[in-house]
C-alpha cells in the first residue's frame, strides 16, 4: 500500500485554518474533505491519504510515497529533500473546490496506475 499526504499549509508561524485567497474570494479550502475524496478515487490502486500536521517539516514527509502540496504550501517546501516521494501540486483552485481530477492523473501517471 502506498501512503500520501496532503500538505496545505507549510509555514510554521501560520494557523492551521488559513485562508486562501483565490479567483477573486475569499476561500478556505478543507484538507480533510480533499484527503478523504482522494481516499475514495484511488482505493482501487491501496493508496492512502492523510493530511499533514507538520506544516511541511520534510523530516516527516520524507515517510511518504506521495505528497500533494497545494500552491500556497509549495514555496515553504524544499522538494530536494523529498527524493524518495512523488511530489505532486494541486492549484489552490482545485484544492478549494475539491477537485481531485488533475491530481488523481498525475499519480496514475507517475506510478503507472
């Protein structure tokens, strides 16, 4: 079984319910709602999400085969540290609408599924 990780917010001096600003509103997406669609397209293929509580301390993403970060979260991450995982990025605008599409793609592409 391969495990993944949804990394939302990476800057530890953030709260953990951050808002987004996104296509001209004020959004706040939901990691929890994104990991569990996640969870439901890819059953299929034994992958499991969950979503990350280290603000993107990649010490603890480095466990991970998949780690999806959203855009926002993406300039706090040094994806050279995280050679053994798929690192895959969600824009904010799929993240908020809970659109799992283009990143349910990029795994199957990346792993073959």
């Amino acid at each position: 079984m391969l495990s993944g990780v949804i990394v939302f917010e990476a800057n530890p001096s953030a709260g953990v319910n951050m808002m987004f600003y996104a296509s001209k509103k004020l959004w706040g997406g939901d990691p929890k709602k994104f990991s569990a669609r996640l969870n439901v397209e890819l059953a299929k293929e034994h992958i499991n999400f969950v979503v990350d509580t280290s603000y993107g301390d990649e010490q603890e993403l480095k466990n991970f085969d998949i780690v999806v970060v959203t855009s926002h979260a993406m300039r706090w991450i040094d994806k050279q540290k995280l050679v053994n995982s798929a690192v895959i990025d969600v824009s904010a605008s799929d993240f908020f609408e809970n659109n799992t599409v283009v990143v349910v793609n990029k795994i199957k592409q990346n792993f073959g599924l």
